[in-house]
C-alpha cells in the first residue's frame, strides 16, 4: 500500500509512473488526498476539543475546591457538550481513516524505473538465456502423455476426488516431486536461508497483508464458514510471520523458505497450453522471503535471481528471464523477474518462477517496520520468489529427459529420490 504522504509528495511523478500499468491514478489520487485532508483536518479539530475538556476538567476540580459549585456545574455541563462532539468527530474520523484505507487498497504499488512499458505478457524484455535447448527424437510425447505411459500422474483420479487441476502423483511421480521439494529447500537453507513450515490457511488480515486481499480475492478459495482463505503462494504466510513487527537494522536482512502446496482459483480455459501441468487449482512450491533495508533491496533482488539460475543449472533445463513490464507487473511489486523453462516437446517457455522486489508497498499494509542506526523507525522492504514452482520444472523434466527407452533423472535429483531413470 502507498504512504499518503509520499503520494502527497509525488503525486505527478507518481500518475506518470503508474502509466506505464495503463493504470489512471488522477482520480483516485485525488479523492485520497481530499479524504486525508478531511482526516487532518478532523483530527485537529478533535485534538483541540479534548485540550480544551482536559482544561475544563482540570478548573472544575479548582472550583468545586474553591467552593465556587455554580461556576464549576456550568463547566461541567460546558464539558459534558465537549465531550459529545469529541465522540461525534471520533466517529467521522474512524469512518475518514477506514475510507482512506480503502481507497489506497485499490492502487497498485509504482514500478520501478527499470521496469518497461508495455500492456502485457507481450511487451517483457527478454534479460537473459541460458541452456541449450535438446533435440528431441521423433516420436517424443508432452509431458501428459509421459506421466500417463509411465503411470507418474494420474489426473483423472484427480478429477474423481476433487476436479479437474488437482493431480494425484504415483510411485516415481510422487517420489520425484518428493525429491524436488527436498532438493529445493536443501539448496535454500545453505544459501542462508531459515527454513519454516506454515499453516496452509491465512485470516483475512494475513491476506490484505502481502497483498492478496482485495485485489485476487476471486483467485483464493475461501473457508467462510471460519473465513480463512487457502493460501495461493507460502508468501502470504511467511512474510505475515512478521507482521507488525519491529525490527532493529541490525537483525536485517531476515530470510525464509518454505515448502506448501498452493491453493488456486483460476479461470478455466482449455488447449495444450493449460493442459496436464501447465495450470493447476493445487500445486506444490517452495518460497523464499526476505526483509530488507531499503538500501540494500534492489543488490538482495539480484542474489534472489542468482540463486535461482545456480539451481536451473543444476537441473541442466535450458532457461531465460524476463523483466516484466508495467502491464504484467503484479500489483503489489515494484520490479520482478519471471524465469521460464523451455519445454521441448511442447515447443514452448513455461513459466517456473516469478522473483520480485516490493520495496516499502507491502511493509506498509503489515505496518512492518525497523529501527535504524539513528533511531528512526522505517518501513522494510520486502521481497519473495519461487524456488522453485514444482508442476512446470516437472514438466520440463519428464519432456527434454526423454529417450526412446525412458525418462533421464538429473544427476543432481538422483540422491534425493533413489533412481536415475524412469521406464
């Protein structure tokens, strides 16, 4: 969520870099700062009420002691007025606040300058390649077909329990997804990050927190019998770990991982490109977080994106990143990279990781804050990626692993499930 009084501050330079989302801010800028100008305004008038009950109230005490009980009832009933208007402008000012609030709940966080312009997935920049892309021998299957020949993933027992995107893994499915889950979180946590397992349902403050509420509020399954969502991505969870907190400069940065599987509600859509493991309603991911200093945010986004490619490489999956540009930015980010593997027999790039720097935007709705060198309390910055998205790397796996005879294991994998091929 912005400041106010940063849009105050920046309200042209902000309109301008909110362009580059097709994101008009004019009006809605303008009637947030009509509503905290009221704000102000209320709150000093109230201020200035309860001094003047304090005053009040402190000369009754002087009278009544002084004997002077007419002058000290008059007071008294003059008291009794202040106080009802106190209670009037405190609830104008708990409804200006709450409708400020809400107003800044619907504008998305600024780009970054890095950031390009452009309206969608289209428009985003191409940064870097890496890998070579294999050549397939003819006769090579997508990865539906593969986990159907080798009985790795049956998706219909899937659409027999719940519904179509809730896969069931089988034998050397189920301990190939195993085996990258642990061999994730392992390279997590010797890169120095704290590894936390975490509830799989969040309460709403949790959800308006990192974002999620109210801008994918339809993307979310929703418990509403206890009105707890499940969670989307194990961000919302680990960064509300810190909800509220204060936090001294010198326990910066902090970094997590978690494994969860992940909840969500997408628009149904049909062809090859949302077909098998290319878009689920339940999927498996490990996250990394972190909280930063402002100042050293944008050098922890880069170590974010290094660390992602050391473990591409590993893996030996040709890969790219882009930068995404204004228009398929996330709300709540700043700057953020997608990593894409190539899929060989799909003949296309999957998306397998997204890696963003949201700078003070989701600090401020989790009033998440440290205190510096001189004192001063600051919002954090805060930062998150896939490390890795499990259903698109498996994907990528099964489809340029593939021979003839079965189904290669990278070398990396081998110690985590136990085997080095599949037929």
């Amino acid at each position: 969520m912005l400041q106010i009084n940063k849009i105050r501050e920046n309200k042209d330079a902000y309109i301008q870099a909110l362009n580059k989302r097709g994101f008009d801010a004019t009006e809605v800028f303008d009637k947030a700062l009509q509503l905290d100008q009221d704000r102000r305004a209320t709150q000093t008038r109230l201020d200035e009420l309860l001094a003047q009950s304090n005053t009040f109230s402190k000369e009754i005490g002087m009278l009544f002691k002084n004997g002077e009980v007419q002058k000290a009832n008059l007071l008294k009933e003059k008291t009794g007025q202040l106080k009802e208007q106190s209670k009037e402008l405190q609830e104008k000012l708990n409804t200006l606040v709450e409708e400020l609030q809400q107003v800044l709940y619907t504008i998305p966080n600024i780009p970054n300058k890095l950031v390009p312009a452009g309206t969608d997935e289209n428009d985003n920049e191409v940064v870097f390649k890496e890998g070579e892309i294999p050549t397939l021998f003819e006769g090579a299957l997508p990865h539906w077909e593969l986990a159907k020949k080798y009985d790795l993933i049956n998706f219909e027992l899937g659409v027999k329990i719940t519904g179509a995107g809730f896969p069931v893994y089988k034998g050397k499915g189920a301990r190939l997804q195993r085996a990258l889950i642990a061999y994730f979180l392992d390279k997590n946590t010797q890169a120095g990050y704290t590894e936390y397992q975490v509830p799989h349902l969040v309460n709403e403050a949790s959800g308006f927190g990192t974002g999620q509420l109210p801008d994918k509020e339809g993307q979310m399954y929703h418990v509403t019998g206890d009105n707890l969502y499940l969670i989307p991505t194990a961000e919302v969870p680990v960064t509300n770990l810190f909800r509220g907190d204060l936090l001294m400069h010198n326990d910066l940065p902090v970094t997590c991982t978690g494994y969860t599987p992940c909840f969500r509600r997408e628009a149904g859509s049909y062809g090859a490109h949302v077909r098998g493991l290319n878009r689920l309603h339940q999927f498996d991911k490990v996250e990394i977080v972190r909280i930063e200093h402002p100042e050293n945010s944008y050098k922890a986004l880069d170590q974010m994106v290094e660390h992602v490619k050391e473990i591409l490489r590993e893996l030996k999956l040709p890969f790219r990143i882009l930068r995404l540009c204004g228009g398929d930015l996330g709300f709540t980010s700043a700057l953020t990279y997608d990593f894409e593997v190539f899929s060989t027999a799909q003949d296309r790039w999957l998306e397998i990781s997204s890696v963003s720097n949201f700078e003070t935007f989701q600090a401020n709705r989790l009033k998440l804050r440290f205190k510096d060198s001189n004192g001063k309390n600051k919002l954090a910055h805060t930062l998150n990626g896939s490390s890795l998205a499990l259903p698109r790397v498996l994907a990528g796996i099964l489809e340029n692993y593939q021979t003839p005879t079965g189904i290669k294991i990278p070398e990396v994998l081998v110690p985590y499930c136990g085997f080095n091929t599949i037929d």
